[in-house]
C-alpha cells in the first residue's frame, strides 16, 4: 500500500539520523527534501533565522502551532535551556503520529510536549491544563488563514506578556495578509520582517518576528 509523505520522511529519519542527536534528525529531513521531496518544513535557510532568534529569546515556555512533522519542533527545541517546555499544537492525528516518531528520535520527548487538537479548543486551555503562565516564544507555521484569529485568542486569554515574541512562518508565501496588516499595525507590536526563501526553493518568502508590548 501506498506511504504518504510523513511516513516517509520519518523513514529517512531512522535511516540517516543518530538517535538523541537533534541536529542530526534536522539535517536527514532538509537532505530528504532537498534531494527527494519537498515538504512544509520551515526549512535549513529560514531555520537559521529560526534558530538565531530561539537563542536570543532563550525562552523557558514556547509554543508552536502546527506541528506537522516535528521538523521546527526539534530544531527549536534542540536550542532549550534545560528546564525549558515546548508545548505543539497538531489536529492531524497522523501527523501528530509521526511527529511523536520523530521527536522520540530525536531524544527531545521530555521538553516537548505534543498535544492533539485544535489550536482553537487548546489555547483557551493552557494554564489550566498546563500550568503555564505565559508563553515566551510563539512560533506560528499553522493554516496561514488560523495566524490571526489565533493571536487574538493568544490575547485574550492572556497568554502573553511584555517582552513575548511571535515568530511567523510564511508570511510571504503562502502569505498571512491579515495577520501582517494587523501585527504591523497594532500599537500593542514591534514587528520585523527577516527576508528569506521558501523552503527548498528560490522563492521569496520570510518570517515576521513581533514583540508584544503589554
Ligand atoms: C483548526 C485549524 C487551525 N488550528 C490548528 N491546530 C493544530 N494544528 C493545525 C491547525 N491548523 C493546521 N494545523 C496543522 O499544521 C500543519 C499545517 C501547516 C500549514 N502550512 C502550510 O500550509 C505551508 C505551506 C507552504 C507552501 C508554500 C508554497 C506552496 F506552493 C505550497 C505550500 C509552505 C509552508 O512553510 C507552510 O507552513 C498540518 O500538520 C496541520 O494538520
Ligand atoms: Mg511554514
């Protein structure tokens, strides 16, 4: 029977990658986009902008949307301080499956904690469910059109403080309109714009980085 896509980007994970090393998994998955199918991973170029601002925040709670297949999951937490907690938000169980596959190879099961669902129905469920407070660092790579309204709930719900930071995925392409418009525009923001490419490609794409500012 056919494997889809994940499935087989896992495998080139357990095939090429160290077990426990996270930088190893992180290069399979780029070298198995790179040369045999490209996926929706942040990638190795916007990864590096990924990576430079995970440890200039040195955040001790993040929160990712949209998992997929754990690719910036890792990354990001490959970069944690130790008692640091990276919370993922994945709707599609298979997904999730195989993410969990991924992030147990990478060795990174206690710092990450994948939770299935809706960003929608967890994010209102944070600080009870997870005893967090406030979130550091968010990293949004979820359903482009889900950036706002799930920033707004962010809001609302009190989940970020003065000095958070919003890091957003493809905000070029596929493009976030009404999320740019109102990060850019809200006097609650400090935005900056980290020009780049999409993934595996010379397209332009890049990731918007935002300071709320209480
Ligand atoms: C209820 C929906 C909103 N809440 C959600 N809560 C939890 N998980 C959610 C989610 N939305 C989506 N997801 C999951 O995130 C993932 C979705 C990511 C969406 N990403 C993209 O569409 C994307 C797309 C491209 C892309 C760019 C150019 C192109 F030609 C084709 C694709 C590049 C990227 O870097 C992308 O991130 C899936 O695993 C999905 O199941
Ligand atoms: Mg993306």
């Amino acid at each position: 029977t056919q494997t889809t896509r994940p499935q087989r980007m896992l495998a080139a994970v357990q095939k090429s990658a160290t077990r426990g090393d996270p930088r190893s998994v992180v290069k399979a998955i780029d070298q198995f986009c790179r040369q045999k199918e490209w996926a929706m991973n942040v990638g190795d170029e916007k990864g590096c902008i990924l990576d430079s601002v995970v440890t200039e925040v040195n955040p001790a709670t993040v929160l990712e949307l949209g998992t997929y297949c754990a690719y910036s999951t890792v990354r990001i937490a490959s970069l944690l301080p130790p008692d640091a907690k990276l919370i993922t938000l994945e709707f599609n169980p298979h997904n999730a499956a195989i993410a969990r596959q991924v992030i147990a190879w990478a060795g990174l099961g206690d710092k990450i904690q994948l939770v299935e669902g809706p960003s929608g129905d967890w994010i209102p469920k944070m600080k009870e469910k997870f005893g967090i407070e406030t979130f550091d660092l968010v990293f949004l790579d979820h359903w482009k059109d889900r950036y706002l309204p799930d920033t707004k709930l962010m809001e609302e719900c009190g989940l970020l403080r003065k000095g958070s930071v919003l890091l957003a995925d493809n905000v070029i392409c596929p493009g976030t309109p009404d999320y740019l418009e109102y990060i850019r525009n809200s006097p609650r923001y400090k935005s900056q714009y980290f020009r780049s490419h999409l993934e595996y490609t010379k397209v332009e794409d890049g990731l918007e980085k935002s300071v709320f500012l209480g």
